[in-house]
C-alpha cells in the first residue's frame, strides 16, 4: 500500500494583460493564472499528479487555499484505493460536511475539487501508461457510469440510459481511436477575436486563421453595438460568405439586450451566440433562445455543476454544450455532462483557451468521440495559441485539427521551470507530517 504523502499548491499567473490577450466585453485585462496542485505519494515510482483551477489573476490565491483545504480529504489516504473507486473518490471530495456548506457543489470549492481529482486522473493515466482520453474511452460502459454521481439528474438522465448510451458505442470504439489517432479531433480558434485588438489585427488574423486550416472563427463581442458591426463585417469579408463565424458577449446582456443586439447583428450569419446573459440565468437563455431562433446559443464554461447543465438543456436554452475542464467538479462530473448531451442529441464544443485549458479538455472532447457520441460532425474544441509552451506535453494543432496527445497523464503538468518563473507566491506544501 501506498499513500499520499504531500500536496504542494502554487499561485502561477502570467502577464497577459500586456498585449490585451483574453480581453473581452466583461474581462478587458485578464492575467491568465493557475491554482496548481501537485499529487505526491510515497509508491516509489517518482509519478505525480499535476492539474489546476484557471482564473485571471486577481483572486488566485483565494482558489489556491480552496484547494488545500479539499486537497485535506485526500492526504494521507491509500491511494490504490482512491485510483481503483474514482466514482467514490469523487463522493469524497464533495461531501465533506463543513467544505459542502460552501458550496454545495459551485463556486472556488467545487472548482477545487475539480481540480484534486483531476490532479488524480493524471496521476491514474501515468500509472496506467495512457493519455487520459484513451484510458477514459476504454473503461467499459459500468465503470464509466461508476464514476458519475446521478444524484439530481435522474429526471433527465438515468444510470441505465447512461449504460445504454456508452453500450451502442463499445464495437466501434477501435475504429474511431483508430480515426483520432490519424486525423486528430478539429479546433476552432478565438485568437483573432480578442476585443481590445485593433482592426488590422483582426483581418490579418482572420486570414492567418483560415490559411492555417481553422474550420470556424470565434469574435468577442458585447460592448458597442456599431464595434460590433463593423468587427463582423472585417471578418466576414476576409472570410468570405458561408464561413462559420460564432460570437461571444461573455454574459455582457440582459434578455431584452441579448435579442435586440443579436437581431443587429444576424446578417452576419452567426455560428453560434456565446453566453449572452448571465451563466447562472437558465430561463433568460431560454427566453433569447427563443427570440433569435433559429440562431444557435452556446454556453456551459461558467455553469457550477451538472445541475444547471440539466436546467438549461431541459429548457431549450443551450443548443451547444460548452463544458470547462477546470470549471465544475473535474472529469467526473463532465462525463455525466457528456452524457446528458449525448441523451439530447446536442454536440460537445469545449470551452478553453486558458491556460492549460486547450490541454485539459482535448481528453474529454475525444473520449466523447470515441465512447460516447461516436460522431465529430459539428463538434471541436476552442483553441488559443498562448502559452502552450509552459506545459510538459503541450497541446498540438495541425490544420485546424487538434493531434491526439499521447504522453501518458492528463497533459496539465506544467514545466519546473514555468512553476518557478511564474510563481505569485511561494510554494506552499501540506504533507502527512503536517
């Protein structure tokens, strides 16, 4: 038996602010940071488990202790037994009865959650010599309904409907790994579409976006009416007609707003509307739903937990779900989301971009695609290219097309020397010895 011997925790941010990368109608100067914390046990075998919580600077260390005082459940506990039952692991993490009445289940709490586990599902694809998407995809279809706490989902998506969803994609999970592993997964990017970037910027990144192969461009959008046209009508004519270009308004609106500005701008031929009232208002995305049809709404990349993403399916206001890596409760609770849209028929397209995001979340796009929904059509993952080199095995893109990681782990270890450059603050480190 092995246990747990220490957590280390880091408060790493970046100065993205400078360049005004990430900005946008609600966050114009973000520094794109990382809780970050590392597993340690005493197995001999010198692997860790490495993963984050993604915030935007300020605020940071607020998530940083979130994670040492969840990280408190896990130190000093056999950690054969934690890998071997994730699905109860996870039950774990989220039912302290103190941490739970912080939460329950939402905010730096469960996003510290979040992040432990994951932290172990790194450390479990390392033992196991797999990327994480790979060692996901060929669980069978009981232990991947093992891992998910159906908990408040049952009068949208039951154990035995998860079962026979994953059941019907089991004979042709090969051939779909096969397919991954030669054609990659596609990507969208947001990176000409910050809203602090000038108007040459934009064209020029437009260009550069399609000639690299990028299937869909996203445009930030929210704060001036006229910016917006005139922003939309530069990409679309570097685009041409036809190309798919989404916008994000980053919760900017009220409902009447959101159907008022998204009219103004539906000569554009929008892809998809991102987020464009409160991520926490499943009704008033409903309600623009409604009134921009047949306009598609993305949102999901600040929805707390399983149970707002049930709510808004149910009420017809997401049309495309946006799971976050680092956003709710890790990879578990994103698999019950996986299979809550698989259930309706809605396709998975990821929110990242962050630091580490694009990394993280690639496993969980794929895994969907090779045991779950068993179809690409329509789905990718956002990407960004920043900050990729701080990571031990960094996200590739290739022609727009997301390659399949295949380093053992959950590719969110970032490199010593990026934990050192970067860091806030000191290294803090919890072990058994106190």
């Amino acid at each position: 038996m092995s246990v747990i011997t220490s957590v280390r925790t880091a408060d790493i941010r970046f100065p993205t602010s400078a360049d005004l990368d990430g900005s946008d109608a609600m966050n114009p100067d973000p520094d794109y940071s990382a809780a970050y914390v590392v597993i340690s046990t005493d197995s001999g075998d010198e692997l860790e488990g490495h993963a984050f919580a993604f915030t935007i600077g300020r605020g940071n260390d607020v998530q940083v202790m979130a994670i040492e005082a969840v990280a408190q459940c896990v130190l000093g506990r056999d950690v054969e037994a934690l890998l071997a039952d994730m699905g109860a692991t996870w039950s774990l993490l989220n039912s302290d009865s103190q941490l739970r009445w912080l939460g329950p289940e939402k905010g730096v709490i469960h996003m510290a959650a979040g992040a432990v586990i994951n932290a172990l599902w790194d450390l479990k694809a390392k033992r196991a010599g797999l990327p994480l998407w790979q060692l996901l995809s060929r669980l069978s279809p009981e232990e991947i309904a093992d891992l998910i706490d159906f908990r408040y989902l049952t009068d949208a998506l039951t154990r035995s409907e998860a079962v026979e969803i994953l059941t019907r994609a089991v004979p042709s999970r090969g051939q779909r790994e096969e397919a991954l592993l030669v054609d990659g997964y596609p990507a969208y990017t947001t990176s000409p579409g910050w809203l602090g970037y000038s108007d040459e910027k934009l064209a020029r990144l437009c260009a550069e976006a399609i000639a690299e192969g990028y299937p869909q461009i996203k445009l930030k959008v929210g704060s001036n009416v006229d910016d917006d046209r005139r922003r939309l009508a530069i990409a679309r004519e570097v685009c041409g007609d036809g190309f798919p270009l989404a916008i994000d308004a980053n919760q900017r609106w009220d409902v009447d707003t959101a159907i008022e500005w998204i009219t103004a701008l539906e000569e554009f031929d929008l892809a998809w509307v991102e987020e464009p009232t409160s991520p926490d208002d499943v009704l008033g995305h409903a309600a623009i739903a409604r009134g921009v049809h047949p306009i598609r709404i993305a949102t999901g990349e600040h929805a707390h937990n399983r149970v707002m993403f049930k709510q808004f399916i149910q009420a017809g206001g997401m049309h495309v779900v946006q799971i976050d890596a680092a956003r709710v409760g890790g990879v578990n609770e994103n698999i019950a989301i996986i299979l809550l849209a698989a259930k309706y028929g809605l396709p998975i397209c990821p929110h990242a971009g962050g630091v580490g995001l694009c990394e993280a979340v690639q496993h969980l796009a794929m895994f969907d695609f090779v045991a779950v929904s068993g179809d690409a059509t329509g789905r990718m993952i956002e990407y960004v290219d920043h900050l990729h080199e701080h990571f031990v095995s960094p996200t590739r893109v290739v022609r727009g097309r997301y390659l399949a990681p295949m380093s053992p782990g959950a590719s969110t270890e970032m490199r010593a020397s990026t934990l050192h450059q970067y860091a806030w603050r000191e290294l803090r480190v919890a072990t058994t010895e106190g």
